[in-house]
C-alpha cells in the first residue's frame, strides 16, 4: 500500500509517521461475540459488559467500519502448549469445559491477528478479546481472572510460524504481568517491559527483577505507584522503552493493552487519559516503524471502568489508524 506520510519527532529519537492519505494504516479488528460468553460470576469486574460497551463504542464512531474484520482461527488447542503444559489445559477443562471453550476464543483471535500482521494484510491490529492473559501460569486454575496467556502464545506462535526471532511485548497494564514475566524469563529473544504497582495484584514486578540466564537484561520491569499520570508513563517510554529497544530491534512488537492503568479505573489508581494512552501508542508505533515495518499486534487485558476503558480503546484504535 502505496502511502504518503508526514513525519514528527517524537523527542525521542524516533520519528512517528503520520499517514496522510485516505485510507490510513490496514488496522484490523478482532470482534466475536462469543466474547461475551464467558462469565465467571454475575457481579464480576471482569464481566461481559466490557466487550459489549467496547463494541458499542467503536460502532457509535463509526470505528468498526474503517478497520477490517479478524476472525479467530479456528483450530487454537494446539498452540496453547507452546506456553502452557498439558496438565493445565487438562486442569482448566476438568473444572469447567464450558470456560475452557469460551476462553480460547480469545486465544484464537489475537493468533489470527498475528497470521493477518505477519502476511501483510494489515498493517496492525487491536483485539477485544476477554478474559485477559497475562497473569496465566501452569498452576491449572484462574489467576487473577486469567486462564491462557493469550499474549505469550501469541510471540512463541510468531516466532514458530513466522520464523520471526525477536518479539518485543510492553505491557502498561496497572497490573504487573506476571505470567508473561514467567514465560519469557531466561528468553533474550522475547523483551518484556511492563508499567505496573509492584504492590498491587500479584504482587511481583520488582524493578530488581531483570531475568535470569541468557534473559539477563530482557525482563524490564518499572514500578509507578498511585497517582502516576501521563508525564509519568511518557517519561518512563522515553528514557528506559526506547533505548532498549533500540538495542533489541524486534521483528514484532506485541502490546498487553491494560486500561485499568486509566484515571477512574475500579482496581487501579494511575491516572494515565485517554490522549496519554495515545501518546504511548505513538511511541510504540514509531518503534514498529523503525525496526518491524510497523507490525503490531495489540490485545486488551484489563480496564474495568466500563465507559473509561471503551473510551481508551477508541482513542488507541484511532491512533494505530493514522
């Protein structure tokens, strides 16, 4: 696709390209709403109303029909052992095989978005798939709501499939990831970098927590307490995301989009807006377009403020549109 951009100092030695032309970037869009399946108790934060009030959101914008369609692949069980072990797929569909069923639909979706991203059909995409990933062990139960790590198969499904050997995943959930910190910790082909309070739920992250073995120096973890805003996020993107990254160059840059870090949020306390949230996008995009000819795929974990999450999306969307 043939594009004609405008470029913007980033203030960070990368240059964002804005397209200028009509059609923008090929973002697709993962929407099922076999999504809304999944339910693990009626008052619930982690409910099925933030699907639907995402998908409300980018219809009533007009959003859904300026990206393209993903559709979940349809055979996923297989590659859910690139991260987990039998016996926890075995444990999570003992306990309930209708949860096993609707939760893979997630898994299916972000893995079609990567088939989409690494054949070129699109530019990037974002998937509004629930529940969230990445706190997802091999412990054979939920982890705080999480049941497969959709983000984690989906780099060791890129990297198997596509042969692409350096996968980079920023995380800027509230939450610290820890199950993605878990896959990936001896791994210096996979750079993790998360936001999060260390002292929120699970209660990892440590800034001290730098990776093991060959993974030394892979594994970035920045803690950011209550209160911590925009300025706060950009600042940390700036001076520890981008030079690490610079040093990584990766051939695939994965986002695990939490939108509890949101001001308002019901189980956090950042404050990052929703034009912060495009800033961080911004920065991630310009990465891609300097090192992984602008491949990203982004996966929503958490965000439980209904309106404020659905209202992030759009503004995150919108930005990896342009």
């Amino acid at each position: 696709m043939a594009v004609k951009s405008t470029m913007f100092s980033m203030g960070t030695g990368l240059i964002y390209t804005q397209n200028t032309n009509a059609q923008g970037r090929k973002t697709g869009l993962v929407l099922d709403d076999r999504l809304m399946k999944h339910l693990i108790s009626p008052a619930h934060p982690e409910s099925p109303a933030r699907y639907q009030k995402i998908k409300q959101s980018l219809d009533q914008q007009g959003i859904n029909t300026k990206t393209i369609a993903v559709k979940p692949i349809s055979d996923v069980e297989p590659w859910l052992a690139l991260v987990h072990s039998q016996a926890h797929i075995n444990a999570i569909k003992a306990k309930s095989p209708e949860t096993h069923n609707n939760v893979v639909i997630a898994t299916a979706g972000v893995l079609s978005a990567i088939d989409q991203v690494c054949t070129a059909q699109i530019n990037n995409a974002f998937c509004a798939t629930r529940p969230p990933g990445h706190h997802a062990l091999n412990t054979g139960k939920e982890e705080g709501f999480c049941y497969y790590n959709h983000i984690a198969i989906a780099a060791r499904y890129a990297q198997q499939k596509y042969q692409l050997k350096k996968v980079l995943i920023v995380d800027w959930d509230y939450h610290h990831g820890n199950g993605t910190e878990w896959a990936f910790y001896s791994d210096p082909d996979v750079l993790y970098f998360s936001t999060h309070d260390q002292f929120a739920y699970p209660g990892s992250g440590s800034p001290d927590k730098k990776g093991e073995g060959k993974g030394i120096g892979y594994n970035i973890n920045i803690h950011l307490g209550c209160g911590a805003n925009d300025e706060d996020f950009i600042k940390v993107f700036q001076t520890r995301l981008v030079p690490a990254v610079e040093a990584f160059k990766p051939d695939l840059i994965l986002i695990s989009a939490g939108f509890d870090s949101r001001e308002d949020d019901l189980l956090g306390c950042h404050t990052v807006s929703d034009q912060g949230f495009v800033q961080l996008t911004k920065i991630v995009m310009a990465m891609a377009d300097k090192y992984c000819q602008g491949r990203v795929v982004s996966v929503l974990e958490g965000g439980y403020n209904i309106n404020g999450t659905a209202s992030a999306v759009a503004a995150h969307i919108t930005t990896m549109m342009v």
